[in-house]
C-alpha cells in the first residue's frame, strides 16, 4: 500500500514497548511484534534453526527437539560475540518477515515493533520512529517482578541492551514510561489523533526551522513549540510544549545553538532543561554531560558541551 503510514516502534527492555503496540492495535493499526516473529524464526524446520543449532549446540535443545528459548539467552547475554553472532542469523529473517505481511496488509497505518529497529535496519521502512523510555531503576523493577530475575540477573540483561540514549535522540516520539498505565495511554492516544489528522511526523506535518523571535529561538511543527531562551551568556533554557515531541524539535534547535556560539567564538554551550528522564537521556545521547551548575529553578537539571 503506497500512501500506508508506518511507524516503527522501539526501546530497551521493560520500557513499555509492548504495552503501546497493544494500544495501538487497539486504535486499529496492524501491528507487527519482531519479537514474536524472532520466535517463529527459530522453530524447528525454519531456516534459522539449523544454523542456531549448529552455532550453539545440543545445549540449546529442548526434548522436543525445539530450540530452549531461556538457555539461548543465558548463554548470549553472558557473551557480547554470541549475540552478535545470534543476532546476524536472525536479523535479515526478521526483515524478510516483517516484508511480507506488510505487503499483505491493506492497513493505512502499521507498526512494526523491534527492540533492534534502529540496528537490523528497519527503521528504513519507517516514516517515524517512536521510542519508549523509563528510568535504569524501572526497567531493572519490572524486570523482577515480570520474569522473576534476580537484580544481577536483570543488571546483566540490561547491560546487553543496546544504547537507550543513542535510541532516544533518533525519536520523532519520546514515550516516557515513569508513571502509570493511564499515564502511558495518555501520550499514545494524544499521538495517535495526529495520525488520524494525517499531521504526524513524517507524515503530514511541516517542521519549521529554526528562528529567532525577541530573543528567543523557537522551532515547531504543527501545534508543538521548543523553545530555548537565553539565561546567561552561552547560556540557554530549553522547554518544549509536548515532552514527546523533544527530540525532534530539540535536534535543530540544539545544531543551531551550536553554530551560533562558535561563530561567536564561544567554546563551551550550558543548557538547563525539565529533569525528565527523556530528556536527560536525550541530551546525553547527543553528547552534552550533566553538571552540577548552581542557579537552577527547581525541578531542573543542567547540562554542558565543550564545542
């Protein structure tokens, strides 16, 4: 389907990804679980199989002769190589997969929802990435409570994971997962009637660039506004009118901050933003540290980059 809305859905382990698919299957998009289909991958008799089989060994296999999902991952989370190695055989069946029940879907609007979207390439097929979020003490709580994991157990999980902050500065929609279900809802149905309007990002809406307006530099894109106001020399404070929308209206915002204080001649860039968890996670991802900088309001945080 040529005019079909695709939005590629991701983010770490115990970060709610599941429970957006699950809400947008509600709002009626077709959605597609990479997970699920890593499963069928590796049944016995598929293609992937054989070669999970004969990388790995008997001590993989299950009595039934299937392959024992929970010993493969004992083994691959303990050992970076055999999850690379895991991940190459996997990969390109995924993708392959996620192909062809696309193309046999009529649906306007589909997900496709991966823990490796960004890494298998499948954010290519994508007009927008969204991607959830939560707090490291989180992840590791639903972690334990949901699988019945030891704390190292779950450390030793989450440690294999990917980059959560590379995830978070590549999002057009940052879903924080810190509060309730409700909470989490909320921010999805909000997102999903920008669908409905065919206003979403990457699919009609018009991100403007960057302008100075009264001292202040501004960008939007269709009802969101960042903002970032000067508080000081070099200085500024970012705020944004939808915390989902961060990283995509920050990004431009953030390159012409940068350009503006080195054609200044200006060495260093200090932010003050909400403390968020989304958006301490996304101006470390793009490589400013936190500091410890006095003169915040309450409830800020404050970061710095040498340019």
């Amino acid at each position: 389907m040529a005019d079909r809305y695709v939005i590629g859905l991701t983010g770490n382990i115990a970060t709610g990804k599941s429970l957006v698919l699950q809400r947008l299957r509600q709002h009626g998009a077709f959605c597609l679980d990479a997970d699920k289909l890593v499963h069928e991958c590796m049944r016995k008799g598929q293609p992937a199989y054989e070669e999970i089989w004969r990388r790995f060994g008997d001590e993989t296999a299950r009595p039934d002769g299937e392959i024992d999902r929970a010993t493969l991952a004992r083994i691959v989370f303990a050992d970076p190589e055999a999850l690379r190695e895991l991940e190459a055989i996997l990969h390109p069946r995924v993708v392959a997969q996620v192909e062809v029940r696309l193309a046999a879907s009529d649906a306007p609007v589909a997900v496709v929802e991966a823990i490796k979207l960004l890494e298998a390439s499948l954010a290519s097929r994508c007009q927008a990435v969204w991607v959830t979020t939560s707090s490291t003490e989180l992840q590791l709580e639903r972690l334990m409570l949901s699988r019945g994991l030891s704390r190292e157990a779950a450390l030793l999980r989450l440690r294999a994971q990917p980059s959560l902050e590379l995830k978070v500065i590549r999002a057009d929609v940052l879903l924080e997962n810190d509060g309730s279900r409700g909470q989490l809802e909320e921010q999805i149905d909000l997102e999903w009637r920008d669908v409905e309007a065919q206003l979403a990002p990457g699919q009609g809406s018009v991100l403007a660039e960057a302008a100075l307006v009264d001292g202040i530099w501004q960008t939007s894109e269709e009802s969101v506004t960042a903002l970032a106001e000067p508080f000081g020399a070099g200085s500024w404070r970012l705020s944004i009118s939808r915390p989902s929308r961060a990283p995509r209206l920050w990004r431009p915002l953030l390159a012409t901050l940068e350009r503006k204080a080195r054609g200044e001649g200006r060495t260093r860039l200090t932010l003050r933003a909400p403390a968020r968890t989304g958006y301490r996670q996304f101006l470390l991802g793009m490589g400013y540290a936190e500091s410890e900088d006095g003169g915040r309001e309450p409830g800020e945080a404050a970061f710095s980059r040498d340019l």
